[in-house]
C-alpha cells in the first residue's frame, strides 16, 4: 500500500501541474477570445480529440497489459507500436478531416482544420509511448509525458494569443507544439527511434490489435459520451452555446483529475497484480475515498460556481454556472466508473465496460435532441447527467459480477479505509 501511495502522490504532483497549467491556458483563450471563438474552439478540437481513442486503438493499454505479465518483451513491443503508429497516423488524419470538413460548421476554415489535425501524430505517438512506461510500472516517466506538454501549450499561447493577438489560429498551434516537442524528446529518450523497421512481425502486431481493439472501442464510447453533447450543440445550436458548455465542463474535468490520478496507477497495478480479488479489494477501498473526496469538492464548488466562472473567464461566460451546477451531480456519480474500470482494463477486460456505456450514450444522445433546441447549453449539462448517473450504476453492477465481491463491500465505507491516510497523518504530526 506504501508504494501505492508513492506513485499516487507522484501521479498527484504531475495531475497538480496539468491542472495548473490547462487552468490558466483557459482562462487566457476564455478571456482574450469570448464564447463565440470558444465555440469555434471546441467544434474544431471535439473531433480530434474525440479520434484519439480510435486512432490509439487501445495500444497503450495492451502495451502495458502485455508488457506488464511478460507476454512480450520491450524491444517486440516497439517495432510492433511504430508499424501500428505509421498506419494509424494516416487513418485518423484523413477521416477527422473529412468529419470537421463536412459534418462541422467550424470545418468551412481549412488554416483551422489543418491545424487542429497537426497535433494527431504526435499525440498518438506520445500515447503509444506512455504505455511502455506504465508496463514498466516507471511512473515518474510517465508522468512527464503528461505534464511537459501542457506546460508548452500554456507558454506558446501566452505568447501567441495573449501577446501577439493571433486568435483562434495562436491558440491551435500551441495545442500543435507541446505534444511535439515531448514525441521529439521520447523519440531519442525511449529509443524508439531504433524500433522503425520493415520487419513485421504479424503474430505480436495481430494480439496487439486484438486486445487492442477492444480497448479502443470502449474508449471510443466513453469518450463520445464525453463529447457528443459538443458535437450536437455545434449541429443543433451556435457557437456561443457551445462556447458557454465547453468552459462549464472544463471545471468538471478538473475535478476528474482526482478519479483519474488514481487510475492511471490503478490500470499499472492490475496489469502486473498477483492475486487479482485482493487487488480488487483495495481499488474498492480507493473508490470509496475520492467518492468522498469528490463528493466533498463538488458540494463546494456548487456554492462558489458563480464566483469562479467569473473570476476566471469573465462575465462573459456567467450562463456557464447553470452547466457546471448542472453536471455536478452526474461527475460525482461517475467517479465509480473512472476508478474501478481501470482495474477491468488491467485485468485485460475492457468490454465490461460496453454493457454499462453504450446504454447510457443512447439514453445522452437521445436526451440531447430533446433538451438542446429547448435549453441549449443547459440542456446537454442535464442530458450528460442523467447519463453519468445511469452509466455510473449499471458499472458498478457489472464490476461487482466480474470481480466476485457484492455490491454493498465495494460502495460500503469502513474504518480499515481511512487508516493508511491517519498512519500518514501521525508520521507528518
């Protein structure tokens, strides 16, 4: 529990600076640029982002569950992602083109799209890379992919946006120079640069792919249920609709952070882990602290939203409130699925996760039709919500099947759960 603690501090610090870094990115491109070319912003980005969990295929999750028992070794692994990586660079340029082009009414500006698509490859390969530090359970290393990145966007667009005044353009060329910088760095770093070879070996790229696969599904409808309230409101309203949801959300996002740091060490874990049940176990007990956690973080926030939209991106954005108020509840309720499915995905079951999203992104992408012509940004915070909430309870269901432990042991607080954090508490008193 000791080393788990340690890296979950480590991951802790690194989450610290992205959220610093992103928390003040925004703030500038809010303020400079208003909820209109926010709008803009998103539309353009939703895509993109939206790709990287096709685009990935899962690579970085079956790199590490790969790497992680010892199936492959390091050097296998390597040829077999730069050969993926080639391929898959190609694909996920060409078709989120041809979704901005053609299916988005930001995609009319061809500098914009062929700048939102240049930071693809490189975030492919940096995902692609953080899987063989997570196999390899070097998560200091790991750390730095993450947070270098963020560090860069905020500097160039200090410089660009908030300094030479280059607008939408300024702000997508910085999301283009962080993730480049760190594939040029790793590329030498990691020796990766050695992996690029002809010699394709089909068996290990075949069971790359087919876990995979699997992996990159889920993802792909997790992550829609994440963007599809953008991709709808850019159809179904305007741009300072989609202006005032996405900086709403943004709030909501680093709040997730917490969830997220512990899954990042909980995924590393579950993938070498000896006796899966006792592992279980403990990402049970996790589960019920950042629940707390959380749960205490957002009732806070739900009384000091206004004053913090304001503050930081203006009065322009106060319509973003009701969006975060809204969303609350729904993060909340989805801490469940952020922790615990990344104990399945170590485990090397991703598609447990399907039974309990799918649903639930119909139910948000029904909701949305309804409530968006009605209540525009409003509306898709309450659609997100109430799919949050579904998602979050059918999760819970499954995960207590596959891991063989009731419902009530892992939702149900104990003292045993708080002794690590007062252990730590005496040691610093």
């Amino acid at each position: 529990m000791r080393r788990f603690l340690s890296d979950v501090f480590s991951i802790g610090v690194s989450k610290a600076l992205i959220i610093v870094f992103s928390l003040m990115t925004t703030v500038i491109i809010a303020r400079v640029l208003g909820p209109e070319k926010n709008g803009v912003i998103a539309s353009l980005l939703v895509y993109p982002s939206l790709f990287m969990s096709i685009g990935s295929l899962g690579i970085r999750q079956s790199t590490t569950y790969f790497l992680g028992k010892g199936i492959f070794t390091e050097d296998e692994i390597k040829r077999a992602i730069t050969q993926i990586w080639l391929f898959t660079t190609v694909f996920s340029i060409v078709v989120c083109f041809v979704l901005m082009r053609y299916f988005s009414k930001s995609g009319e500006n061809m500098w914009l799209v062929i700048l939102a698509l240049m930071p693809i490859p490189f975030t492919l390969f940096n995902t692609y890379n953080s899987g063989i530090f997570l196999g390899k359970n070097e998560i200091s290393s790991f750390n730095k992919i993450n947070w270098i990145p963020t560090a860069l966007i905020l500097l160039v667009t200090a410089v660009l946006v908030l300094w030479l005044s280059f607008g939408i353009s300024g702000y997508l060329i910085a999301m283009v120079a962080g993730p480049t910088f760190i594939s040029l760095v790793l590329l030498f770093k990691n020796k990766f640069i050695k992996a690029f070879s002809l010699n394709f070996n089909w068996v290990i790229i075949k069971r790359m792919l087919s876990l995979g696969l699997v992996y990159a599904l889920a993802l792909l409808v997790i992550n829609l249920n994440y963007r599809i309230d953008v991709i709808l409101l850019d159809k179904l309203s305007t741009a300072f609709e989609t202006g005032i949801y996405s900086k709403g959300v943004s709030i909501t996002e680093y709040l997730w952070q917490i969830p997220m740091l512990l899954s990042t060490v909980v995924f590393a874990r579950s993938a070498v882990s000896k006796n899966d049940r006792d592992f279980s176990l403990k990402v049970a007990q996790l589960l019920r602290i950042s629940i707390l956690v959380i749960g205490i973080g957002a009732l806070a926030l739900f009384f000091i939203s206004e004053q913090v939209i304001v503050l930081m991106y203006g009065n322009a954005f106060v319509n973003s409130v009701l969006v975060l108020n809204v969303l609350l509840p729904g993060v909340v309720l989805l801490t469940v699925f952020k922790v615990i499915n990344m104990d399945l995905s170590g485990k090397g079951k991703p598609w447990v996760s399907l039974k309990a999203m799918l649903p639930a992104l119909i139910i948000n992408i029904i909701l949305n039709f309804i409530l968006i012509p009605q209540q525009g940004a409003s509306g898709a915070a309450l659609a997100s919500t109430i799919s949050y909430t579904i998602a979050a309870i059918l999760f819970v269901h499954f995960y207590s099947k596959e891991v063989s432990i009731p419902i009530k042991d892992i939702l149900g607080y104990k003292k045993s759960d708080f002794q690590p954090f007062i252990k730590i508490l005496k040691k610093v008193k």
